[in-house]
C-alpha cells in the first residue's frame, strides 16, 4: 500500500509540475501584462523598474524556475494588486471564509441528501419517495446555484429585509450562501443515495436477514446502509474539493471575499503568483482527494484491487 | 384493444434492431418524451430567432423602458425599452450556440484521443491519462474564467474555452468504451479476417460505442448552460448589446424593484431550458445504455 500511494503521489507531483508549466506559459502567452494601464500609461522607465523589481523582464523559463526555486522555500511571492501582503497571507485570510462556508454546505447537503435518499428508497413508491425524488431532484437540477442565490437575495433580503444580501462578519451571512450552495450537492447525494439504496434493498441477503428476524432498524443500518455508501464514496468524493475551494459564482453573488472571488479578481488583474497558487492550491487538493477516494473504495469493499498494486 | 396491438408488433419488430429497441424505451418515458419535444422546440427557436422576434435584440425604445406587458411587447421591456420576449428568444439563440457549440468540440477533441489511448494500449494510453490528470487537475470553470480573463468573453470565445476545457470526459468516456470492446469476439473475427484497423475502429466497434457518447453529450448541455450563463452573470461572457439569459438576469437585477419581469424571464428560460435537457439526457441513458439502470 505504502509503495502504491508513494507511486500515486509522486505521479500527481510530476502531473503538477506540467500543469503549472501550462499555466505559466498560458499567463505569459497574452500580449500585455498586469501592470498595463489604459487610462495613464507608465512613463517608460518607471514600467522597467517595475517590471524589474518583479522579475518580469526575464525570459519565461528562468521566471519560471524563479517561481518554482521560491516555492520550494515555502514561499508564493507577493501579489501585485496588494503589494503590502504576502500571497501566502492573503490566502490565509482568504480560505478559511471558504472553508468555513464550504465545510457547512458539505455537512447539510451530504446528510441531508443521504437522509432523504435513503428515506425516499426504503419508502419506495410510495407518495413520499415521489415527492422527495421529484421536488429535490428537480429544485436541485433546474436552476443554477448563482440564480438560487439571486432568488434568495431578492426574497429574504430585498423584499422581506430578514437576512443580509452578502458580505461577510456575521453568522447570519452564511445562511443565504449555505442553502444556495448545498441545493445541487443535496438533490445528486439524494439521487445516488436512492439508486444504490434501491439496488441492495431486494438482495438476498437483506430478505435472508429478515427472514432471520433481524430488527428493522439493524437491516437498514448494518445491511442496507454500509453496502449502499460504497458507490457513493467514487461519486461524491471528487466533489469535496470542488466544494472546499470554492464556487466563483456563489461567492460572486454574494460578495463573500473567499479563494473564488480571489481567483477570479486574480485573472482579471493578470495577478501572476496569486493565479499560480490558488491554481496549486486546487490541484494538490483535487489530486489528493482522487487519490483518497481510490483507496476508500478498497478499504470499504475488499473486492476491488487497485491498479498496480495486486499481484 | 388495437393500441396495444400495434405495440406488440413494434416491440417485435424492433427487436432486430438497436436504435428501434432504444427509441422504443425512450417512448415509453414520457417526462423525457415531453421532455425531448420542448428541447427540440427550443432549438427550433433559437435557430429560427430572426424570423420569430417581433423585435430586434438591440432594437431600443427608451419612451417604453421598464414596461409592462401590453399589445407591443407581449412580456414588457427592459431598462433600454428593448422587447423582453425578442431578447429572451434571440437570448435561446446565444445559449444554445454555445450549450451545443462548446461540447461538440470537447467531443471532437477528446473522442479520437481517448479512441488511439483506448485502442492501442501500451505507453499511449499511460501518456493520455496522464494527460487528462493535468487537465483535469484544474476544474473546468476556473480554467475557463482564467482563459476568459487573459483572452477575452463573446459567443466564440465562450465556445472556444468551455469546449478545450470539455474534451477530457469524452476522452476518458471514449477510452473505457474502446478498452471494454477491443477484445470482443467480432473485433477478433474481423481482424483474423484482416479488416484494416481504420475500418474495425469506425466501422465495427464505433456503432457499439456511439450511445454513451451521445448520452453523455446530452447530459452536459444543461452544465454548459449553466457555466456560460455564469459567466456572462458576472459580466464576463457575452457583451452587450447581445442577448443572453445570464447577461438579462444582470441586467434585471438593479430595476427588481421596478419591474420583477426582467429578472425572472430568463429564470425561468434557463430553468425550463436544464430542465428539459436534464429529463432528455436521463431518457437518452435509460434508452441507450440500458446496463446503466
């Protein structure tokens, strides 16, 4: 196992390594540069001091290996839209409001679709699975977590004045977010949790335990449950650090000052290291969590083998 | 009594056939029956926008801004007086060149390289999946915005960026559906018979791969939508003076107060819009792809 996950590791490292070369080569391949004004350009000496002091007048593969050189000393460089921080600052102050908001999202829609999932299925054709499958699965598809949140502001902030409109400070500001957030999360763990549920509730095993006369509850815990989790841990695992670094457009929407709003003022600004490290940030996150969930999937059921590692 | 019948017969006779026996268990799904005529429809409409719009999409009327529906302009008019119903029909235009544009090319790019990784083995499937970690070590929207931010948004340019960052999925999808059916007795029997290795890969296994591919195509039109609205939401995708849903709920969002049609037009367009590809996309999987559930 050991000598897998080093294999695994290793490659992401080497997979990484290209994708901030693309990056890089991406960033730099667009005419112009972040310290371009249109309104009043630069007198020319003072654009050269400027483009010195941060290494811009070099060729790419050497601001390249400056980039990678710092980095391996733990340090990301300075953004230029706020030259008095640090990126690695910055993004401390940054991700905890998405981690917070995301972590909350993640706990609401991965209990709650679980719960009615498995409601919906052990209830199955009955009026409550209809209602449940229908209204989460459609209310969760239908509309995009940004318009949601438009919805929301327009109803509980402008119209009726109960919650703020965005921001961030107060616990109160996280409801609004959450709950635009979580919808789509919720109605596809709801959706999966059904499926796989549905799929184990008429296996043989499930009725010879009844037959045996296991309690209800045992059934559906120990039986039914555990065996249903298993496909969802491949299905959901990978959404976690989408959830965890958050979505440009929720945070958009509601003016939350968290890694996606970073990322997308980065771009705009063509703020080279702050777009390389929360890039980083991302990929080592993604990375790790495919990994993770490949091994999960072999702790919960022993009938998968990994690639590689059985011989 | 004769319904049933005919039915009996088609069943039958489809059984012959694959596409016969699909659309035969995509007929029987009515929500996706329902489903697939209203995406259709909105595809005629959108194709058809200049011969439907009573207006143009930049025909402005600023005597008639914000008003509400009447006899002129059926749903009202926008801060600009231009006819909201022209702008949500030209808006259908805009979002499904790009809901169908962008994953076209994502499967016209990522196809035949997962179809050679699938295919060939060896060191060429180790090179293409590394190749799809890297690009899927970024996720798709944020690739696209950084793309959008260095070279700009527009019709083109949205289709161009949420298209390259699309073509993974159809690679992988292609991949595993090459792998799976490479050893299959026909391609052994064709290739003992010397059918060139062109022909065998579009000729003999293409048809048995095609259906996931196309369920898959469908299924990603409404997550298109949803991104592209996205970023012209943000201001970042199509400019003005075009119509588009995301754009029209922006520009809706600051006269709220003064008139709530302007918002909730394209709302409701975008949601009956995923709605509809959402419910054909799942009846296109069960009809399909019937091992998938």
């Amino acid at each position: 196992m050991i000598a897998y996950l080093a294999q695994r590791f290793l490659t992401l490292l080497l997979v990484m390594l290209v994708t901030t070369m693309l990056i890089f080569g991406l960033m730099h391949a667009v005419p112009g540069g972040p310290f371009d004004q249109t309104q009043q350009p630069l007198p020319g000496p003072a654009m050269a001091n400027i483009m010195h002091k941060y290494g811009l007048d070099e060729p790419i593969w050497r601001q390249y290996l400056n980039w990678l050189w710092a980095l391996l000393h733990g340090d990301f460089g300075i953004p230029f839209e706020q030259p008095t921080m640090s990126v690695t600052g910055l993004i401390a102050k940054a991700w905890p409001i998405t981690l917070i908001v995301g972590g909350i999202t993640i706990a609401i829609s991965y209990l709650g679709g679980l719960a009615m999932g498995l409601l919906a299925a052990l209830k199955h054709n009955t009026w409550i699975d209809w209602v449940l499958t229908s209204a989460v699965s459609t209310a969760g598809v239908a509309l995009p977590n940004y318009v949601v949140g438009f919805l929301l502001i327009s109803v509980f902030s402008v119209k009726l004045g109960w919650l703020p409109a965005g921001g961030w400070g107060q616990p109160e500001d996280l409801i609004l977010p959450v709950i635009a957030f979580s919808l789509y999360p919720m109605a596809l763990m709801a959706r999966f949790t059904r499926a796989s549920t549905l799929e184990v509730t008429y296996a043989d095993y499930v009725r010879m335990g009844r037959a045996r006369g296991l309690s209800e509850r045992r059934i559906t815990l120990r039986y039914i449950l555990r065996t249903a989790l298993i496909p969802l841990i491949t299905i959901m695992g990978p959404n976690i650090p989408n959830i965890l670094t958050g979505s440009i457009f929720i945070e958009a929407t509601f003016a939350l000052p968290g890694l996606g709003s970073y990322f997308t003022t980065a771009s705009l600004h063509r703020d080279y290291p702050l777009i390389l490290a929360l890039v980083l940030i991302v990929a080592v996150l993604w990375g790790t969590c495919y990994i993770l969930s490949d091994v999960a999937y072999t702790l919960v059921d022993p009938r998968v083998r990994l690639e590689g590692l059985s011989r | 009594m004769t319904s049933t019948m005919e039915e009996t017969v088609t069943v039958r006779r489809s059984s012959s056939s694959f596409w016969h026996a699909a659309w035969y268990r995509y007929k029987r799904n009515k929500l996706a029956l329902v489903s697939g005529v209203i995406a259709v429809l909105i595809l005629i409409v959108a194709a058809l926008a200049s011969l439907i719009a009573p207006y143009g999409y930049a025909t402005q009327d600023l005597t008639q801004s914000l008003a509400g529906p009447s006899l002129h302009h059926l749903l009202g008019t926008d801060q600009l007086g231009r006819d909201l119903l022209s702008r949500a029909i030209y808006g259908a235009r805009t979002s499904m060149a790009i809901a169908i544009g962008a994953p076209l090319l994502g499967a016209i790019i990522g196809i035949p390289i997962g179809i050679v990784a699938g295919w060939f083995g060896g060191i060429t499937d180790w090179i293409t999946l590394r190749l799809f970690e890297v690009f899927t070590m970024v996720p798709q929207i944020l690739m696209a915005l950084l793309l959008i931010a260095l070279f700009g948004g527009g019709v083109l340019k949205l289709i161009l960026f949420l298209g390259v960052t699309a073509w993974v999925g159809f690679g992988r999808l292609a991949r595993a559906q090459y792998l799976a059916l490479r050893d299959r007795d026909f391609v052994i029997a064709a290739k003992a018979m010397g059918v060139p290795t062109w022909r065998i890969i579009f000729v003999h296994v293409l048809p048995s791969a095609v259906g996931p591919m196309i369920v898959f195509f469908v299924q990603a039109i409404p997550a298109t939508i949803f991104a592209a609205a996205g970023f012209s939401f943000l201001g970042l995708g199509v400019q003005d003076p075009l119509a588009d849903w995301g754009k029209m709920i922006n520009d809706g969002e600051q006269y709220l107060s003064v008139s709530l049609m302007v918002a909730l037009l394209p709302i409701i367009c975008i949601a009956l819009a995923t709605l509809t590809f959402s419910f054909t996309g799942d009846g296109l999987r069960d009809a399909l792809d019937p091992t998938s559930r």
